[in-house]
C-alpha cells in the first residue's frame, strides 16, 4: 500500500474510532483541539491525494459540498405514514382490529418516542454508507447523502459481520432544543425570520444546498427500523438491540408490552418525562413487535395495519402574573416580559418562586413583545393567565382568567414612559407597535448589543469573542464602541475574570481570559480586518440595513466613503432602497460620533472599498419585476437566486407588499408570506415556472 494511502487510512481509523468512543460511549480519548488538529491534517491529505480518501471519511463530517439540485430516489420500501389519534379509546379499537387480523395468535407491542423530525432513509452497501433520502411522498424522496453525513452519531460504515450486502435503516432527524435556540437566537440577531419549531428548522437545514452550512446546525437523528431483502431479524426488538450493537443511536427509551393497557401504561408514563429529553417529541408509536404478524396484517395504500401512534395534548396551565419587566435591546427596542409564578406560589417572594411546571421544565418568564400586546390582553399584576410552550420550548401567555379578579387585588400594567435602563424618554415611530429607547450612546444595553452585532458570524465573523466576553470588556471600560476592539492588547486582557448569572435558572457560569484565550481573541479581531464591505456595512448595525441590503450598498457604491457622501436622492436609486431605508442611512453618516468611529475602523485597517466583481448582466428578461424568495430550492441557494433574478434585469425586495410581482416560492417557505401574497393577489411562482420565465416560456 501506499505510505500516503496508509497514512490517510490509519487518520481516518482512528478518528472514527474517537467519533466512535465520543459519540457511542460518551468518552472523550483526546481533546478537542487535538481532535481538530487531526482533522485538519487528514483534510489536507485528502485534499493533495483525493484518489486515496476513504468511504467512511471523518471530513465528511462537517461538510463542505455544495448541490445544486437534490436528486429524486424511489424508496425500494414505501415509507408509509402513521394512523395517528389522541384518543386511548381508539388505540383500544386499533387493538381490536389487530386482534381481528391475526386471530388467535399471541402478540406483543413495542412503544417508542415519536420525535418531532424529519423521516429519513439511508442505505448501507456492504456495510458502507451510501445514500440518505428524505421521506418525500413515501414513494420519491431527495437524496441529501452529502447532509446526511455530517450527523456524526450516524455511522459512516458498519462494523458487524453477517449483515446483508445491502440494507436499509430509517429513523427521524432532528434538531436538539439547544442548536434550535442558537439558531433562532443568530437569525433574530440578523433581522431575519426565526422559526417557529425545531422540526421546521431541521427540515430546512436537512434540505441546504451547502453541507458545510447543515453540519453548523448540529443535527442528530435517532434510528428506529432496520429494512432488507432478507429476514434477517424475527421480531423488532432484535433488530433495535442489533442496530445499538452496530453503533446507530437508538432511542433508549423504547419499551416491549404485553398488551394494549401495558402500552397506555407507557404512553402516561412519558407525558411528563419526555420533556426532560434534549429534543421535541409529540406522541408515542405502538408497533406489533413480529415481523410476521407484521406482514401478515399488511397495509392500506397509505399507511400500516400494524402500527398506529398517540400524540399528545398540547399543555396549558394557569399562572400568576406577578410583575412586568421591560428587556432593552441593541436598536433601543423595549421588550415587556412577564415575570410568572404557580398558583400555589402567589404569596411568595417573586426572587423564590419555581414558576409554573410546564412542558417538562419550570416557566417563570414569557416575552410580551410589545405595548400593543399588552393592551391586547388588557393584563393586570396579579392576575390568573394562561401559558403554554409554541413548539414546546417558547413560553407565550394565550389568555386572562378575568373572573379570578373579584378574588385577587391586581394592578394596571402601565407601559414605561422612560427606559428601564437608563431613563430616557421613550420614543415610538409613526406605524410602528415598538417603542424605543433613543438613547444609543449611553444605555448599556444598546452599547452591548451593537458590540455583539458587530462580530456576528455573518457580520465580522470574531468568534472568539463569545458569550459573556463583551460584557466582561464592557463592563471594564475596555469597549464602548466597536472601534474599540481593534486597540486592545494582551496586557488589558490578560487575567480578566467574571462570573455570569443566569437569570432564568440561577446558574452560574465564569470566564476567565488565559493565555489562550486572549490570544484567540487578538488573533480573531486581526483577522476580522479581511472582512469585505458588504460585511463591514452590515455590521455598522445602521437602522433597516441588513445583510441583504449592506450587500447592495456595497455592491452600488463600491467604497464606503462614496457611500458616506450619497444624497438621499442617490441612495433611493439604488434597488430596494426605498424613503425609510435612506433617510435612516443618511441620519447615521451625518452623525459627527458615527464618522469618527468609522475613520478610527479605518485606521485600523477594515475593507472600505469593494473589491468584488460587479455583475454579469445576462439579459432584460426580468426587466421592471419584482421578486421575493421564501424557501428552500433545488437548484439554487438564496443567494444564487437573487443574483440570477438580477443579472436578468429583476429586482429583489425583502419583504410582501402591494408593489411586488411574484413570491418565488420553495419548499417550507414562511406561511405568513404566502397568507399574504394571496391576499394581495401576487403571482405565487415555484421554482420550475421560474426558470421556464428565464428561457422566455
């Protein structure tokens, strides 16, 4: 063999095998950055000698291919979809028909989680894995192979002999709460619609043109059927107990019953317990545990005699409002938060109470959003509300208990005239349900959050200046302005301590600068100086401009001092700009405190002018068209359309208005969007009657 084929082949072994130990076992052999450090050094081999890079590859754990189209695969077994009721009633009838379809022979059930994913098929060729569909219609699915593989509990390749050359195994993807609320937290930091559930955010991710992008989303999926040409297994437990044995994560919380009532048993014994689990679940799966049986009971054209799921009752459950407080966020807008407690809890201190036990964990604070909010729910302190979780992890209050009033002293909920903060006026636009702090300069809150925008990922991309960091720096007097970054040295930083509170569970967290630490901090703030216009702009956190529209500026303008001195009749030239969007950057370059910062950020060395290539103009097909993308497409990315409708004469807009041609609509596209294109009669496109707009049919 090959001294370079050895070296790539014993990497890659023994990187599975920590992947393995970590992942299986939950055992970590070396550290992180020794893990990355071999990663990398695999990576580059692989790069200078592909022809030797092996099948069950660990690079291919963090992605990095880009498709441009998902290919169609028929499923060589049908996924057919579950009868679902939330009835115990009805799983007895479901009991009775089974027993109808294999009379008199004895039978056991196997009860499993139902998770709230994404179903997935993936198929081993001897013992290697070779392709990952979604589930589709259940007859077609799209091959996302190359998404599939960054989920790095699924194994690459199967080390257990006596398999078939050739089997299937299926099981549900999906997102845990914690890479949920990361991504939710990152897209709102961007300006950009959150999603509404993890189930929605995993299927966007599963379905992401650039692999790289999806194993950022930390998905994970749980295995829960084994499929083959060969009876291999007689029942599904022995299949379950193989696949754990194979190294696929199983859910553990799989149980065998005797019979319907065992199984019920089952289904009220995880009505609480399954929301100590780390992902969404919505109901429990009963399925006859014999293969046989199985076949013999057969199924409809959609869906199986033999299995059949319970779902659960979303929860809602009374608490008591005991205070509103007001949340500043870093464009001054003033958030009310509902500071709940139990009903048992009313008497007690607010800083004691657990709050209100639901979905699995105890609830003490719920968003409010705004003033108009309030007034709508017409909320007193004191009073009997209603909460439950949307997608089980967002508390929101769904109502008031009025009549619980005449019982209870309750106190009018006054929206602040002033910032909780730092006592400025409050100021709310024309149109607007928002109100705001104008107090930029001074309100720390706002000073922070401009200083956490500003080395976001997609803005400076200073990832090493995480969580809590900024705040330890701020409250130092290290930085108060993102210029201030870029004057930092090793000494200031070296030694600093402090210790975060979490408001919500009490828990503590301390960071300290180390050796390390600082230097990864100097190291990312240099690199941050590569960083192009586009992302300078939209890191400037100027009111209506984000990434989308920073990309534009930058792109018309071409320097950031062109930029400065636009009129306001310059910048409305420019696509998509329109009154508001100007008006707001000329009152942020017109301010004496903006442009010193920016010519200290360009003393230090950040990208002022665009050294990108302008667009290819291609045609005027689009020419005097509108457009809005919402969704996931098969032959672009986002980014690839909006250059394409572009380069052909359209124009991009953010949002769904009167003055709009066409929503380009793809898979899992925002609903709200779609309500309100139909509603105002825009052309509603898929991603096929745009291309044939290209080729002029």
């Amino acid at each position: 063999m090959n001294p370079i084929e050895e070296q790539i082949k014993a990497l890659s072994n023994r990187l599975n095998h920590y992947n393995d130990r970590y992942y299986r076992d939950s055992v970590s052999e070396i550290s992180d950055q020794e893990f990355d450090a071999l990663l990398k050094q695999l990576a580059e081999l692989e790069k200078l000698h592909p022809e030797f890079r092996q099948d069950d590859t660990p690079t291919q754990r963090v992605g990095g291919t880009i498709n441009k189209s998902f290919e169609t695969v028929y499923h060589r077994f049908p996924m057919l979809s579950l009868d679902n009721t939330y009835s115990e009633d009805e799983l007895r009838q479901f009991d009775i028909r089974v027993q109808k379809g294999i009379p008199g022979e004895a039978y056991e059930y196997i009860c499993e989680l139902k998770f709230d994913g994404i179903s997935l098929s993936f198929t081993y060729e001897n013992e290697v894995l070779k392709r990952g569909v979604t589930r589709g219609d259940g007859k077609r699915g799209d091959d996302i192979t190359h998404n599939v593989k960054t989920i790095r509990s699924l194994p690459l390749r199967v080390k257990d002999g006596g398999l078939p050359p050739v089997f299937e195994v299926r099981g549900e993807g999906f997102m845990p709460f914690s890479s949920f609320q990361r991504l939710n937290a990152d897209l709102e930091e961007l300006g950009e619609q959150v999603y509404a559930n993890p189930r929605n955010a995993a299927s966007g991710a599963f379905k992401l043109q650039d692999s790289s992008e999806t194993a950022r989303r930390n998905l994970d999926c749980y295995i829960y059927s084994f499929l083959s040409d060969e009876d291999t297994f007689q029942t599904h437990e022995e299949s379950l107990n193989a696949l754990k044995k194979m190294g696929f994560n199983v859910s553990p919380g799989w149980k065998k019953c005797q019979n319907i009532e065992e199984a019920i048993g089952y289904i009220r014994e995880w009505q609480e317990k399954r929301f100590e689990l780390p992902l969404a679940t919505d109901g429990i799966v009963i399925k006859i545990n014999s293969y046989a049986q199985q076949r013999e009971l057969g199924a409809t054209a959609k869906s199986p005699r033999w299995a059949i799921s319970f779902k659960y009752q979303a929860e809602n459950k009374p608490a008591i409002l005991r205070k509103v407080t007001y949340q500043v966020g870093r464009t001054g807008a003033v958030t009310p938060v509902a500071n709940l407690s139990g009903i048992e809890e009313r008497e007690i201190p607010l800083d004691k109470v657990k709050g209100v036990h639901l979905s699995g964990s105890q609830v003490k604070r719920a968003t409010l959003h705004n003033a108009n909010e309030l007034e709508r729910l017409g909320l007193r302190e004191g009073d009997v509300v209603f909460v439950e979780k949307s997608g089980e992890i967002i508390p929101k209050i769904t109502g008031v208990d009025i009549a619980q009033r005449e019982h209870f002293e309750t106190v009018q909920v006054v929206f602040p005239a002033s910032c909780p903060e730092c006592s400025a006026r409050l100021v709310r636009n024309e149109g607007e349900a928002v109100w705001y702090c104008p107090n930029e300069r001074e309100c720390p809150p706002q000073i922070k959050g401009k200083i956490e925008h500003f080395i976001h990922r997609k803005a400076m991309n200073i990832e090493s200046l995480g969580e809590g960091k900024i705040e330890l720096l701020f409250d130092r007097h290290l930085v108060k302005s993102p210029a201030d970054l870029y004057d930092l040295t090793y000494e200031q930083l070296f030694g600093l301590e402090k210790t975060l509170v979490n408001e919500e569970t009490g828990k503590t967290k301390k960071i300290s600068f180390r050796e390390k630490t600082v230097e990864n901090i100097l190291k990312g703030i240099d690199l941050s100086r590569s960083m192009p216009l586009r992302n300078l702009l939209f890191a400037l956190g100027i009111r209506f401009v984000g990434a989308t529209v920073a990309e534009k500026l930058a792109a018309y303008f071409g320097s950031m001092e062109k930029l400065q001195e636009a009129s306001y009749e310059a910048l409305i030239a420019v696509p998509e700009i329109g009154d508001k969007i100007a008006w707001s950057i000329r009152a942020y370059f017109d301010d004496p405190v903006n442009r010193q910062m920016l010519e200290r950020l360009r003393i230090s060395g950040l990208q002022f002018e665009n050294d990108e290539k302008p667009l290819e103009i291609e045609s005027e097909l689009l020419a005097g068209k509108t457009f809005v993308i919402s969704g996931v497409f098969q032959h672009f990315d986002r980014d690839e359309l909006k250059e394409k409708i572009e380069v052909n004469g359209g124009k991009v807009l953010s949002g769904v208005s009167g003055k709009l041609n066409y929503l380009l609509a793809g898979d899992n596209m925002g609903p709200s969007k779609l309500e309100k294109a139909q509603k105002l009669g825009v052309t509603i496109l898929s991603e096929d009657e745009f291309l044939g707009m290209l080729s002029g049919a």
